[in-house]
C-alpha cells in the first residue's frame, strides 16, 4: 500500500513540477491519487484531489462520483447530494448514483424528494431490491408499517440473499404487534446487507492491494456465490500474512463451496494449530469428519468447540448428535437437555433430542418429541424434513412386525410422513431409499425404482441402493431398464464403493441371471450370462455363484451340464447340513426336462 501511494504521489509530482503537463495526464494523475487517498481512509485529502481533477475535466462523472462517497464517509450527506447532482447532470440514468443519493437524502431526513428518486430509480429498474428498501425505510419512518412490509418484501423478493431486510421487516412487524411472526424474521437476519450494481466503486475497490481489502473482497465473493474468485481473493491475503487462522480458515470455506474437501481439511488443521481456541475451524473440520462417518473425531471437536464458547448452542447440538451416533446416547440426552433448559424452542436440539431418544429405544418419548417439531418450527424445513424422516422410521418398524390393519395403517403413515419429508427436501436421499422401499412393499415396483434412482443422484456410490433400484426394475418387470441400471452402476462403483470386490461381485450376480433368466428374449444373452457367471466361479466359487452358472448353461442349451451342476450344489447344501430351496429343487426338475428357467428366476 505505502509503495502504491508513493508512485502514485511521485508521478503527480512530476507532472505538477512540467508547465508542459498534458492536461489530460494531470487529471489522471490527481484522479488516481484521490481514488487511492479514498480507498485507504484519507478522505478528505481525496475530496481535494478530485475536486482537482473535476476541475481539469467536468465532463468526467468519476470524480464527483467519487467526492460524493469521501462525503458520505465523512458524514457531510448535503455535500455527497451537491456532488451527485453534478453526476447525474452528466449521466441521468446512472442507477448507482440515484440510489446513493436516495440513501444521502434519507439519512439527511428528505424523505419526500428521497422517496421521489427511489421512484425513478424502480422506472429505470422495476426489480431494483435497494430502491424497495428505501421507500420500505420511508414508510416505516411515517409509521406505516403494513406499507413498509409491502416494500421490504418486495426488495426481499429480488435480492433473497439480503437477509437483512428481514431485520427491517421484524421490526415493522413488532410494532404492528405480529410479535411470533416478527421473532421468525429476525431470528432470518445474518446482517447481509441489500447490494446493488456499483462499477465505479468497484473499480475504485479494485485498486486497493491490502491485505484488508483483498479479504473484504473474497468475503463479498463467498456471499455473492462465487467461491472461485473468493479463494483467489484468500489465497491472496494469505500469502500477504502466511500464518493467519482467519485466513487459513476462510481458504478452507471457499475450497467447502468448490467441493475440495480435503484441501478444506488441510487447512482448517492448520488454523486450529495456530490457534486451538479459534471455534470456526473447529466446528467447520467436525462437520468435515462427520459427514465421511468419522464420528470419534467430529465428537472431539465439537466438543472442543462448546468448551471454546459454551454458549454457542449449535455446537452443543451437534456434538450431542455425533454422540448419538457413536451409541452414547444417553450422554446425548444430558447435553439436550441443557441446551433445551436455555432455548426450549430450538428445533435442531430438539431433534436431536427426538434422534437420541430413538437411539435408546425410548420410542414413545422419540415419538412425542419429533411430533413436537412439527408442531412448534415452521420456519425450519430442514429440521421438519428430519422429523418426518425419523417418525417415518419408527412407523416403518411398526409396519414391518405384522400384516396386520395396524401396520398396514402405520406403513401408509410411513409414506405420508416421507411424501412430506421430500416436499420439505427434495433431496433427501435417505427418504427417497426408505420410501422406496416401503412402496416396494406395497408393490409399487416402478414409483419405487424412481426414488431409488433419485436417491443416487446424491450418492452414486451407494451399491446397496444400486441394487435395490436394480431389484424394483426387476420386479416392475422392466428388464432393459434393469440392465441399463446395473450396467450404469458397475460404473459408478468401479472407483468409489466402500467394498468394491463385494459391490461389483452382487451386482454382476443380478446382472448374469437377468442376461440368463429374463422373461423378456431381447434381453437375454446366455453367452454374455455364461461369461459373468464363470467369472465369478473362479473368482470365488460359492453355491449362489455355481446356481448362475447353471441358469446360463441351461439358457445356452446345456441341459445335461446345467443339471449336473444342479445336482453337485444340491449336494453340497446337503453335506453342508442344510435343506435345499424349493427353488433350487425346481430348477433341477426344469433342467432335467430340457427348460430354461424364467421368471421368477431371483426365487431362492
């Protein structure tokens, strides 16, 4: 910074000290210096410098464009109104300087003429979510509050990410006594202000090189949704100051957002070695480690993270949920129970009381709270979509015990309670499975293959879902579909599955008994069955592997060999002290009598 502003000073030095100075380098000059004077702080050295170069050219807008901010900073609004007046007499429609001087009048309490350029502004731009918010401003000031939420919602609606509008709507909706509706929409703000199109405040941010600035810069770029030139940004601050935990942390978030995991990791270790009391690294690193089933370490750190602040109840919350997950889940309770005693109404913690509760086998109570979740948050789809997945799961136990009414009732409340997760989450994967699988019961073969297939949009990895997807198909009786997906799967499992041999081994299984057994002859290919089939023989010989052998013989017309090999693995469920399936002895009777078998060819 101090070699930017030296140069910068030199240059206008040697120009001032040229009586042949080009007018135009000269204004430039004083320009440059007034802009870099503003973005550091010294505002009213700048003031003088622009003014200097709107002297040498009035017809340049930047430079009371740029006054009216140093004015502004220095709390002198009429000043910052002078200066954009000259502006807008150069360019009239320049929205970045009608909102500032909405905003100057606002502050200076000229809420009629401020209220008259909020309105030109919306003609020029009728989504312009800043304008909105001032007319919002006007309103509320006049105490009409019902006209200031209409505003308000409407600069909401087009900027969804300002949620510090939701402060200003809270507010208005205290005063109009609306006191439970005014506590959701401030318990929403995270003071992220209302922005808008400024290019010449950029440009002039964009000349400031220090280390504050490149941050303020990646932290405006991670808010806006562009985590590329926010780790740029980082990345930069950090190589100015190397061992800073911030922004060692910040790179971390950014890397989070461009789904760099590990890099992430790395980093936020490195925060926590530089300083092992800085709660964000932590807390960030034990999310990391609990969503790749880590669990031992997510529960070390956010342990650590509560004892860093105890009162930060989402850190407490998560690390009685972790606990649950390793199976302490009565400890999980103890520390519900002490965030519940300080915020009765949180529904994280009061779901992760539900899930404790469940965990410990005290259903009744599970039930109970996860009900209570429904009932009492919501302003908080995540956690409602949880509670439904969860009752759905204690109703799916209940309809698997019988074939009773009751659980037939308590299996269609599954799938209510799930239909309703998933319109809260669409992707909610695990929901997707469970329905699918209830609706299997049901026979519902095809709606079900669709939730499975959903549900591996968001783990494509998961090769018991590519199985149970492969399996509806199969019993939906679409036998190219089912080979499609068990083709699609081998893919996806080739590099991720957690137990590849054991994945890819099942699903090749199903894989060659479609190819020998299908009911469908566009689909069957004894020769390719065969191949799989043997394949698997040699690579681990076992009685399932020796059956598929059979059905792909008998399908290639290999009768007396397809029989053989019946018999031998009869004889061996045999010797091994078993019964044979009546599956198996029919497909020795079918051999036998030169048939193929068909469906239901996946019967034991």
């Amino acid at each position: 910074m101090q070699e930017q502003l030296r140069t910068t000073r030199e240059t206008l030095d040697r120009l001032l000290e040229d009586p042949d100075a080009d007018r135009l380098q000269l204004t430039a000059a004083f320009g440059q210096i007034g802009q870099l004077y503003l973005v550091y702080d010294f505002w009213r050295i700048a003031r003088t410098a622009l003014a200097n170069a709107e002297k040498l050219d009035p017809t340049d807008a930047r430079w009371p464009y740029y006054q009216a901010i140093a004015n502004t900073y220095d709390g002198n609004d009429e000043a910052a109104v002078a200066a954009l007046d000259r502006v807008l007499q150069l360019v009239p429609d320049d929205l970045a300087a009608r909102t500032r001087r909405a905003y100057a009048l606002l502050d200076l309490g000229g809420f009629e003429d401020a209220a008259e350029e909020c309105r030109r502004i919306l003609e020029l731009d009728p989504s312009h979510s800043a304008a909105y918010l001032g007319l919002g401003r006007i309103e509320f000031e006049a105490g009409r509050f019902e006209r200031a939420i209409e505003h308000f919602t409407r600069a909401l609606d087009g900027q969804p990410e300002g949620s510090a509008i939701h402060h200003r709507i809270g507010l208005a909706l205290r005063r109009l006594g609306r006191r439970e509706e005014a506590a959701d929409h401030l318990a929403r703000n995270q003071q992220i202000p209302v922005s808008y199109a400024d290019p010449l405040y950029s440009a002039m941010q964009a000349l400031n090189v220090s280390r504050k600035a490149v941050f303020a810069r990646g932290a405006e770029a991670m808010r806006t949704g562009n985590p590329e030139l926010a780790l740029v940004a980082f990345e930069a601050a950090l190589r100015a100051l190397p061992d800073d935990p911030e922004t060692l942390f910040n790179v971390a978030m950014a890397l989070v957002d461009l789904g760099d995991k590990p890099a992430a990791e790395a980093r936020l270790r490195e925060a926590i070695a530089l300083d092992p009391d800085y709660r964000e690294p932590r807390f960030n690193l034990a999310l990391i480690l609990a969503e790749r089933n880590d669990f031992e370490g997510a529960e070390r750190h956010f342990r650590r993270a509560t004892e860093i602040d105890p009162d930060d109840l989402d850190s407490r919350t998560r690390w009685a949920d972790t606990l649950t997950r390793l199976g302490r889940a009565d400890e999980a309770i103890g520390v519900l129970d002490a965030v519940l005693a300080v915020d009765a109404a949180l529904p994280a913690a009061r779901l992760a009381l539900g899930a404790a509760q469940q965990a410990s086998d005290n259903l009744e109570a599970a039930r109970t709270t996860l009900n209570g979740v429904l009932e009492a948050a919501p302003g908080a789809p995540q956690e409602r979509s949880e509670a439904h997945y969860r009752l759905a799961v204690l109703l799916a136990a209940e309809a698997g015990a019988s074939g009773s009414p009751a659980a037939t009732e308590a299996g269609e409340s599954a799938v209510s309670h799930l239909r309703a997760a998933l319109e809260l989450d669409a992707g909610f994967a695990e929901a997707h499975v469970l329905l699918g699988r209830l609706l299997g019961q049901q026979e519902r073969y095809a709606e079900a293959a669709g939730h499975f297939a959903r549900a591996l949009v968001k783990n494509p990895s998961n090769p018991g879902w590519h199985r149970d997807r492969a399996m509806a198909l199969l019993l939906a009786r679409r036998y190219a579909a089912a080979r499609g997906a068990l083709t699609s799967a081998r893919r996806a499992l080739a590099n991720s599955a957690d137990d590849p041999v054991a994945a890819a081994e099942h699903l090749d299984t199903l894989l060659a008994r479609l190819l020998a057994a299908s009911p469908d002859s566009q689909i069957r290919n004894g020769r390719e069955a065969l191949a799989i089939a043997q394949r698997l023989m040699s690579d681990r010989p076992s009685i399932e592997h020796a059956e598929t052998v059979a059905m792909a013989l008998a399908e290639i017309g290999e009768f007396e060999r397809a029989a053989e090999l019946q018999r031998q693995l009869i004889a061996e469920v045999e010797r091994q002290g078993a019964s044979p399936t009546n599956g198996q002895r029919q497909r020795l009777e079918s051999y036998l009598a030169g048939e193929p078998v068909r469906e239901p060819w996946f019967s034991p």
